[in-house]
C-alpha cells in the first residue's frame, strides 16, 4: 500500500508583469496558506518520503514552506520539469518511476492536471483544486510502477478557505 497527496502550488502573485509564468512568486495569501496547509499535514502525520515538485518558483517555494513545516529536511525534495506545463499521463510516469522505497509521496504541481490526475487515479472526483488544496489517497498497489487508473482510494481533502472567512 503507498500514500499519494497531491498538493497544488500555494495562491502565486501576478504583481511583476515583467515575470515569465515559471518565476512567478508566491503571493501575501500563498504565504499565508502554505504553512497552514503545512500543519494540517501535520495534524494528519502524512510525513511524505518524498517531496516532489514542479520547479517554477511558487510551486517550489511551497514545497519548501511543506517540508519546513512537517520538519523534513530540504534533500527530501526533488524537482522535476516534467511536472510544469505537462498533462496527468506525463506526471503517472513520473510517478511510475519512482524508487520503491517511498511509501509516501507529496507531489505539488498545477492545475488543471493535478484536478484530473486525482480524478484519473482516486474513487472519489473533485471539481478544482484550489491552490494550496491538498487532496490525498492510499493506493491499492505495492509499486509506483503500477499506478494504474482507479487505484486510489479517496482519504482526505482539504484547502485554505475551509479555515479562513476572509478572502485575503
């Protein structure tokens, strides 16, 4: 049995025009979500073996702001390109690739793959992830290699505004 949360990138900033999509930081809000979202894991123990993130800057910072917050250290992240910009079939054979020994994984990307590859693999369909969602699964399978359509079953959802009345 392996654990998959998948973790969309914390509310990004659209203050620097100037900015490519990748470089775009985090907003005040996205700072804010990420260490809460970081200590709703925590409450949860989901301790991932591994973090993997897409490397545009807002999606790498809100790993970072993860792992801080769950005190897992900074080498047990990993970024893969193949995770920006691509489709829910590219990031099923990166996850497919994955060494054995991760039982857990937290992977922290984009939408709309992330929304789709949660309804690809789980029991359970979502409309949206909203940023900093967090929606996780235990998986009927005994290798990453065989992460397979529908088998995921739906553990928990949660996101920022469950917790917070004001929208800022």
């Amino acid at each position: 049995m392996k654990a998959l949360c998948l973790l969309r990138h914390a509310k990004s900033s659209w203050k620097y025009p100037e900015l490519q999509d990748f470089e775009r930081p985090l907003s005040r809000r996205g700072n804010r979500d990420a260490p809460l979202m970081g200590s709703i894991l925590n409450k949860r123990k989901f301790y991932p073996d591994l973090i993997l993130s897409s490397p545009a800057t807002r999606a790498a910072v809100t790993a970072r702001i993860i792992a801080e917050m769950l005190r897992q250290p900074e080498d047990k992240i990993s970024f893969s390109n193949l995770l920006y910009a691509t489709t829910p079939e590219t990031i099923i054979n990166v996850i497919q690739s994955i060494e054995n020994r991760v039982e857990k994984l937290l992977l922290v990307g984009h939408n709309p793959e992330l929304t789709s590859l949660a309804n690809i693999l789980a029991d359970h369909t979502i409309s949206n992830i909203p940023t900093c969602g967090i929606y996780c699964m235990e998986l009927e399978i005994s290798s990453w290699s065989k992460l397979s359509e529908k088998c995921g079953r739906f553990i928990f959802f949660e996101h920022p505004k469950k917790f917070y009345s004001d929208p800022e």
